[in-house]
C-alpha cells in the first residue's frame, strides 16, 4: 500500500488472477467491486445489451484497462446518483450493481 503500491500489484497481476487483481485492489485501495456481475450491469448500462455470465467472464491480460474504465464509469454514475440523493455511499452502489448482475 506503499507509495507505488498500486503499481507493483498491478504489475504483478498483469497476467493472471484478473478477479483475485481487482478484488484485492478494491479491498486496499477502496475502489468499486468488479466481478463477472457487476461486469454485466455496467455493460448493460451503456450498452443495453446483457452479457450472459460466460460473456461477461473477466480475462487477463487486459482486466487493467477495462476495470479502468469500469471504476472511471462508476465514479461518474455514483456523482450522478449522490446529486439526487445525498445519502447513497459507493458500497450501496457496489451492491446494486452486483445483485441486478445476479438477478438479470
């Protein structure tokens, strides 16, 4: 967690373990949840298309850039939701994406 800690993880995770990757930097960094799930929402989301769980399956090398924009497109939708109601927290949107991914 070090000054370049995200760096080095992310090196280290460049190749392998996408979900353990994304999973470990949400738990020490803060960053969004991003799993097969929520890949589902967010592509629904600005696609209108759903992925089926197998589609939606996250593959490494190339989970960096994707769960780059992912997090750039959650902060910006999470903006967006805050300005209407002041008492959602990341971790309520977090969730909802997980379980409409679920459930959809």
């Amino acid at each position: 967690m070090g000054g370049n800690g995200k760096v080095i993880m992310r090196h280290d995770f460049f190749r392998r373990a996408p979900i353990w990757s994304t999973f470990w930097h949400h738990v020490l960094y803060g960053t969004p949840i991003f799993d097969v799930y929520t890949h589902i929402a967010w592509h629904w989301d600005i696609t209108s298309v759903r992925l089926s769980k197998q589609e939606a399956t996250i593959f490494a090398p190339g989970h960096w850039p994707t769960y780059d924009r992912y997090t750039t497109w959650f902060q910006n939708t999470f903006e967006r939701l805050k300005y209407n109601d002041p008492q959602i927290t990341e971790r309520h949107l977090d969730r909802a994406l997980v379980m409409w991914g679920q459930k959809s």
